[in-house]
C-alpha cells in the first residue's frame, strides 16, 4: 500500500482550508512506495495565486512546481526533508494579499 508523504499532507490540509478543495493526490509511487505528487486545478492555482505558487517552489521539500493547462503539479523531493510536516502558511500568504 503506497502513503503519502508527510509534506504532501500538510500541503493538502492547508490547501482545503484556503480554497474549501481537495487537491489530487497523484498516483505516481516512487521506489519506497510513496506518492509524492499532488495537482491543484487551475481554479485553485488562481485562488492561491503565482506569489504563493512561487514559494512553494523554494521550500525545501518541494522539488518541482509545474504549471500545466490541467493545473498545477506540485511534487515533493525523494528524501527525508519530505517527512517533515511543518506548515508551509498558505493561509497568511493569502490573507496578506
């Protein structure tokens, strides 16, 4: 059975809280049997906004942030900085703006 890793669940916890969504857990199960990557559609990409997008691309548990015509794919990296479930603040990024 294949998990999801932890940074990926707060990501998605705190991506429902913002826009009242769930984002798609990707069926994609890397060696050690974890999904390690989550797409947000387009709606809740706008909703978020490019400047949260952005920071999502620069924290260390995040490998790639691909913007696509089917959303955004987020995608965690293959080591253990991907076990750390801290808050990523989608909800202060968009109440500042």
């Amino acid at each position: 059975m294949s998990r999801i890793v932890p940074a990926a669940r707060q990501l998605l916890a705190e991506i429902r809280d913002v826009t009242g969504k769930s984002a798609e857990v990707l069926d994609d199960v890397d060696g050690l049997g974890f999904k390690r990557s989550i797409r947000l559609t387009p709606a809740m990409a706008k909703t978020l906004g490019d400047d949260v997008l952005a920071a999502l691309g620069v924290d260390a548990r995040v490998d790639t942030v691909v913007k696509s015509s089917k959303g955004v794919r987020v995608t965690f990296v293959a080591d253990t900085r991907a076990d750390r479930a801290e808050e990523f603040g989608l909800s202060w990024v968009v109440e500042a703006e």
